[in-house]
C-alpha cells in the first residue's frame, strides 16, 4: 500500500511539474512572439488588398494588380527622391516584417527566409525586402557632389574611366570625377539621358553626372589647358562628368539569369535558398535587365549574351560596366550606348534585349509604378524632356532625342505593359471594366 501511495505521489509531482513547463513555455513564446512583432498563425495584419493569382510569365502581369493596390505603392511614393529609404526602415520592423529585421548584416545573410517575406500578389519583391535595399545614390547625395564639382577647380587629367578618350578628373578639393568627351555627340548624349530616365523610374543605381563646356580658359578649366591641348579635345565641346566611385567590385550574373538558368521568377524553390544578400541583389538586377531594355544598352549583359556562341563561360565571370559597392550597391556605370545609339543599332540587338526582358518575372513596386504611369499617360518623352532642362543647364547645347527615337523609348515602355486578348479579358472579368 505505501508502495502504491509513493508511486501516485511520484506521479502527481511529475504532472505538476509538467503543466508549470506548459504554462510557463507558453508564456514566453507569447512573449518573444509579441518582443519580435511575429503574428500567430491565423492572425490578421493589414495588407493593401487581396492576394491575386496573377499570371507571372511577363512584365504584362502588372495590369493584374487592382487600382486599390497601385495606389498603394504608387500615390505615396516620391520617384525622384530616395533618400529617405533608410529612415522609412523603422516603419517596416513590426508584425509581418520582423523575419528580414536582422540589425548584423552578416547574420541577416543566413536569416532564413520565407516566399511570403519576398514577394506580394505573385509579380512584385515584399516592401519588407526592399525596406532593407542599399540607399544608391540619393538625391541629396547628388545635390551635394554637384555643388562640389561646380564649385571648385580641376587640378589633374589622368588615364582612367573606361575609354582612351575619357579621363579621370581631381578637383581642388581632392574630388574625382570620369570626364566622358564623346568621339561623337551621341555617347555623351546618351549616357545623359540615360542618366535622367534612370532618375525619372526612381532606380537610384547610377553615379549622379552633371554637364560640363571645355574652356580652357574658364576658372574651371584653367589649370588643366595644357593636358586638354595634348588631348586634341576641341573647346567649348559637352562633356559629362560622373562622380568616380572607390573600392568597387565586379558582379558576376546571378545563376537564375544565366543561359542554363530558369529566369527570374516568384517561385518557392528560386528564392528561399537564398540568403539576405543574394536576394538584396536579384532585386537591383531587375531593375537593371528592365532598364537595359528600355534603353537598348547592348554594352552590358546583352554584350555577354552575344558572347556565348564562342565563350561558353562568358556568363560566369564579371559583367561589362556593373560593379558593387562595400555597402552591396549596384553602380550601373558607362551607359553612353543608351537610348541614342542603342537605338540606331536595334535591329542588332533586340533578340537578345527580349530574351533578358522574358527572363524576369517580379520587379520592384516603385519602378513597376513608374512604368505604368508612362505606359498610361504616353508622355515619356515629355516628363523625361522636362526633368533633364530642369536639372541641367546645359541641356539645350547638348540637346534632347530625335522624334524617332522619343517614339522608340515610349513603344518600349507600351510593349512592356501590352496585354494579349485572352488576358485583357481575364482583367475585363476580374475588374469589371477594361483597363487602360
């Protein structure tokens, strides 16, 4: 009997122990799930509208997204000012965003991460991914180098910047800056208005640039007369000065995007292998593969795809005019093959600027929102005219696009958003009404 007594006493003591455990574990994971803003399964958080299943072959899945939810990302956005992207950081930290909050950049590389962290409605990258996206060049950023560069004089030409023509510049205050002087007017044209279409979609990647007239005997100039002379550049000719980045590093093109690689697409497998960094960069690589296709630049990835039919392993090694920053920055640098003579050469290139576009099925809100606004009021060449004489000075000497290829740039942003018939209607059914 006492054997039988000792033995329920055991027992009790052991249950007890395990329901103060229970309790007691419950309460600090309900703890740590409220310290960290995680929700419990099933509970609500906001979200801008409803999760579509959207088709994701192309770009054209965009016209999927309700009115309600491009009003979401598109009203509240200022595309021309970026700066503010770290500070907004704080405002993503909570509930459904606490998973990509790592505040150790090294730890937040092996964070493990879930498809529903990275993309919303099947077509766009999480604002909580690109919450933590690298500042790029913001506008207060350019506003600052550009008062430097026009402020003070240049000390020193020297080798450097990619073409024998161009040169490496040092100003009186130890500021260095590429000075492009175009064989023809149409590379200094087109890396300047490549560089103000860049800022009209809000992609922050492109170092700031300003114009600039040779006179060898401006304030400017002066101290430099003889190298200009020895350089045979003629006076008064615009040239483009882009500030010089240090410390960059190549970038090889991701595996997805490579020619065994199954593109760029919103699926499960693709993305959650990924560590925080990688996908940190897929995210600034679609934004380059549609930029390069509405600019036509042929002298970056499209370069290397050309090179495959005899450099198998052109893929794997670093890509043509891109380099990254220390701080995981996406520099997109020497765009004078953009939108003008890009554009001449087309008929040469195009294959491969579809193949790139065809391959990348999410995009970024911001820029997608850009590219609908354009698409929608078919003034490209309007907004784009307004903010390069606005910004720059010397914008009527070096001059604008032709007609042509104005009509050109604008086709490229319709042909990214043309649905086909049985998606537009599909759209019809969803919304009730045709879409613009």
């Amino acid at each position: 009997m006492k054997v039988v007594l000792a033995n329920l006493l055991a027992l009790l003591i052991v249950c007890t122990c395990a329901c103060v455990f229970y309790v007691l574990t419950g309460l600090e994971s309900k703890l740590e799930r409220h310290r960290l803003g995680f929700h419990a399964p099933g509970a609500a958080f906001s979200h801008p509208g409803p999760i579509l299943d959207l088709p994701s072959k192309t770009f054209r899945a965009l016209l999927a997204v309700p009115v309600g939810q491009k009003l979401f990302f598109g009203d509240g956005v200022d595309v021309h000012n970026l700066s503010d992207a770290r500070e907004q950081f704080d405002t993503f930290k909570g509930d459904r965003y606490s998973r990509l909050s790592v505040n150790n950049v090294a730890a937040a590389r092996e964070v493990p991460i879930e498809l529903s962290d990275l993309v919303e409605d099947g077509v766009f990258w999480s604002e909580q991914l690109e919450a933590q996206l690298p500042a790029g060049f913001t506008e207060e950023h350019t506003r600052i180098w550009r008062e430097r560069v026009r402020g003070y004089p240049i000390v020193s030409l020297e080798p450097g910047c990619g073409r024998i023509s161009n040169r490496l510049a040092t100003f009186s205050d130890g500021t260095k800056a590429c000075v492009r002087y175009g064989i023809n007017a149409d590379q200094v044209q087109g890396e300047t208005l490549t560089y103000y279409l860049a800022a009209l979609l809000g992609i922050p990647n492109l170092p700031p640039l300003m114009l600039s007239q040779l006179n060898p005997e401006s304030e400017q100039w002066a101290a430099v007369k003889g190298s200009i002379a020895s350089l045979q550049w003629t006076g008064n000719a615009i040239v483009s000065l882009t500030e010089w980045v240090a410390n960059l590093t190549g970038v090889v093109t991701p595996a997805p995007l490579r020619q065994e690689g199954r593109g760029l697409h919103p699926l499960r497998e693709e993305l959650e292998n990924k560590t925080l960094e990688d996908l940190l960069e897929l995210v600034q690589w679609s934004d380059l593969i549609l930029f390069d296709y509405l600019t036509a630049n042929f002298d970056r990835l499209v370069s290397n795809l050309f090179s495959l039919q005899w450099d198998s392993r052109v893929m794997e090694r670093d890509t043509s005019n891109l380099h990254r920053t220390p701080g995981g920055d996406l520099v997109f640098i020497d765009n004078e093959a953009g939108l003008v003579h890009g554009y001449r050469v087309l008929h040469m290139w195009e294959k491969y600027h579809s193949a790139l576009m065809s391959s990348v099925c999410v995009f970024r809100k911001r820029t997608a929102q850009r590219v609908i606004e354009l698409h929608r009021l078919r003034d490209a060449r309007t907004q784009l005219l307004q903010l390069y004489r606005d910004s720059e000075p010397l914008a009527p000497e070096l001059g604008f696009l032709s007609d042509e290829h104005a009509g050109i740039l604008q086709n490229r942003i319709d042909r990214l958003l043309a649905p086909n018939r049985s998606l537009r209607a599909q759209l019809r059914a969803r919304h009730g009404r045709p879409l613009r």
